[in-house]
C-alpha cells in the first residue's frame, strides 16, 4: 500500500524535493522505498534500523518536536546505500528519517553523535553479533 | 560573507541572543563557546556534508534497478536466525 509523505523542509542537502510516496518492494518486509512524487529518477530505500541495530537511540531537540509536531505515532527509517554485495550495503545512522503517521508528514534530522556513521554496514553487524 | 578579527575571550554577537566567544587558540585550531536559545541548532558542516552526500549516494543506487533486486537477498522481518 502506498503512502503518500510530505517533507516540508526537504531532505537534508536535497531541500527541493518535498513530496514522496512511501511503498512497499517487491518481497521485502524490511525495506520501502521512498520515491519522490516531483521526480521519478528520485527515490530512496528505506529501513526499520532497530531490526539491525536494537538500542539506535537518539535525542530530538525541541525545535525538532516543534516540527515533527508530536511524540506519537511516529516512525523511525534510515536511508540504505544498497550495494552490489549484501556485506556492502549500508545506513546512514546519522541522519534518520521521522514520519508523523497522523500528519503524513516527514523530517530527515541530523544526529551529532560520534558513535553513529553515515555509513554503517548492516549485514556485518547482523553476522557479528547473531 | 562577512569577514572579522577576533582575539582570544572576545565575544560576537549575532542577532539579538547568539554569542559566539573564541575561548582558545591553539596553532590552527580554535575553540569556539557558543550561546544560543535552545532552539538553534548548531552542528559541524562535515556532518551536514556526510549526510547530504549520502542522500545523494542512496538516491544513486535506487536508479540502478538491478539493485533493488539485491536487496532481496536480504533477510525478512519474519525470519530468525
């Protein structure tokens, strides 16, 4: 089923694209695509990060709260680099995606918190740690 | 961009509530103290570089159709290891 999401402030670097649709990919329960509804050459993949990462925490500000604009009904996503081997492929842990469910509305935030990585290798955690 | 001179424990201020003191100059690096509302937020431009960049590289490999299909090697919410 596809969602449609808006970003009033954009992605971060990428403040011109505002409008997504959130779907599903074909056999794949852990990941979504974010396709941007402005331009079909634009798209994101997605993922829960806690599957891969369980304690992934972070600490919104409070202007941040302001926007997302509630503590309910929100979801976490981080953005996948998909790459040509599993082992490969990897989150960026340090700027997460926010959707308010309510609102159908999306913020990507920036986390300055050094024990997280633009570029986190999903499957060797997954293998590491069991 | 505006461009000035500061020397050690000296204050600039920015609109009606940031300061900005240099606390300490050591060689080429400087120590900045920062007051600001709470509101403001203030990071690294390599941070917003990382991330920007990394829109920009997950954007890439979304094009790339083939990929997608990778992803499904992956394993699902449902199964355990």
């Amino acid at each position: 089923m596809d969602k449609k999401i808006h970003f009033p402030k954009g992605l971060i670097g990428l403040e011109n694209y505002h409008d997504f649709t959130l779907s599903t990919l074909p056999e794949q329960t852990q990941f979504w695509l974010l396709q941007s509804s402005e331009d079909k050459h634009f798209g994101l993949v997605i993922t829960n990060p806690f599957w891969f990462m369980p304690d992934y925490d972070f600490e919104l500000t409070e202007s941040e709260i302001k926007q997302v604009g509630a503590k309910e009904n929100l979801d976490v996503f981080v953005t996948v680099n998909v790459a040509a081997t599993p082992e490969n492929i990897t989150a960026n842990l340090m700027g997460p995606i926010i959707l308010n469910q309510s609102t159908g509305s999306g913020f990507q935030i920036l986390i300055a918190d050094k024990k997280y990585t633009t570029q986190y290798k999903i499957m060797s955690a997954k293998m590491a740690g069991g | 961009m505006l461009i000035l001179t500061r020397r050690k424990n000296e204050t600039l201020r920015i609109g009606d509530d940031i300061l900005i003191t240099i606390v300490d100059i050591q060689g080429d690096q400087i120590r900045l103290g920062i007051a600001a509302p709470r509101e403001v937020s203030i990071l690294r431009q390599e941070l917003y570089e990382a991330v920007r960049d990394s829109n920009a590289r997950a954007a890439l490999t979304v094009q790339n159709a083939d990929m997608l299909s990778l992803l499904k090697k992956m394993p699902n919410k449902d199964e355990k290891k």
